[in-house]
C-alpha cells in the first residue's frame, strides 16, 4: 500500500513538472514568435518609410528639373526603387534600395548646391525639409528593428532558450545597417547632371 501511494506520488510530481515544462517550453515559443512578428512589422514600416522618402525624392527631383537637367537613368532609377521597396524581402535588399536612394538624394544635394537660385526655392526648402524628416523615421524604425533583433539573437543564444530555438528551427535574424549619411556624403562621387 505504502509503495503505490508513493508511486502515485511520484507520477503526480513528474506530471506537474511535465506540465511546468510544456508551459514554459510554451511560453519560450510564443516569446520568440512575438519578437519575430515584431521585427517583421517593424521592417514594414521601414520599407512604407523607404518608399515615402523615394516618392518625396521624386518630387524634388520634378521641382529642381527646371534648373538642372537631369539624366533620364536618374528618373528611371527612382521609379525602379519605388517598385522593388515593398517587394524586398531580406534586410540586404533593403540595404541595398537605402543605399542607392541615398546616393540619389546627395547627388540632388550636390546640383542644389551647385544652384543659388534652388537653395532659397520654398519647394525645395520644404522637400528637404520632409526629407530630413523622412529619415529621421526610418532611423528610429532601424532602431527599433536592431533592438528587437537582438532581443530575439540573445535568446536563441541563451540557455534555456536556445534549445527551443533548436527545436523549432528558429534562425538567427540579420541587423539592419545603414551606411551613416554623413561618412556617404563625403565618400560620394561628384555626378554631373
């Protein structure tokens, strides 16, 4: 009698830590899928924000043609970045379209400059302006990317957890780097327009 109480006991133990164990294997799970649809979103967001600031290039583009004539391969390549933004799926295309949209807008800068009458424009003032803005949000989306990315990295590193990253193949994500405009802007090669 006394050994099928105390095999009723122990079944009863492993069961509740069986069940502490599923819980929490559940738990680990759902955390690393919230992560993951938040760094998914949060890469929407930069992708919307790409192609705002594409668009508002476009614009300004389109107000400082009269002064400057620019290349046709200039207009194309913008319009050939809107569409691949919101197709991209990695964070390296993403990098990519940032780059290059970039590059366009500081070789716009440069024929601003080269242009007294365009830097005192109150379009132009006002699309830089939405463009300065523009890239304020996507940085603050990076940031908020990376930091849920890392969130994500460190668990699937961690004890516990990287055994149910093992378990539920849950990769480690890429960061999402942008060259810093500033070090871009003194490396850019001076383009005629």
């Amino acid at each position: 009698m006394t050994s099928l109480i105390l095999g009723i006991f122990i079944g009863g133990v492993i069961l509740i830590l069986l069940i502490i164990l599923i819980i929490y294997v559940a738990m680990i799970y759902n955390r690393f899928k919230t992560l993951k649809n938040g760094a998914e979103a949060t890469l929407g967001q930069i992708k919307v924000a790409l192609k705002k600031r594409l668009d508002m290039i476009n614009q300004l583009v389109d107000s400082v043609k009269s002064y400057v004539s620019f290349e046709k391969e200039t207009l194309t390549k913008i319009t050939e970045l809107r569409s691949s933004v919101l197709g991209a799926q990695s964070t390296s295309e993403i990098q990519d379209i940032e780059k290059q949209s970039r590059q366009i807008l500081g070789n716009i800068m440069v024929a601003v400059e080269n242009y007294p009458d365009l830097k005192t424009s109150s379009t132009v003032m006002e699309l830089m302006d939405a463009i300065n803005d523009m890239e304020n949000e996507i940085a603050r989306h990076r940031y908020t990317y990376n930091n849920i990315v890392q969130e994500y990295n460190t668990k699937a590193d961690v004890i516990p957890s990287n055994i149910v990253a093992g378990m539920f193949n849950f990769k480690k994500m890429s960061y999402l780097e942008f060259e810093e405009g500033e070090r871009e802007l003194s490396q850019r090669p001076k383009i005629e327009f």
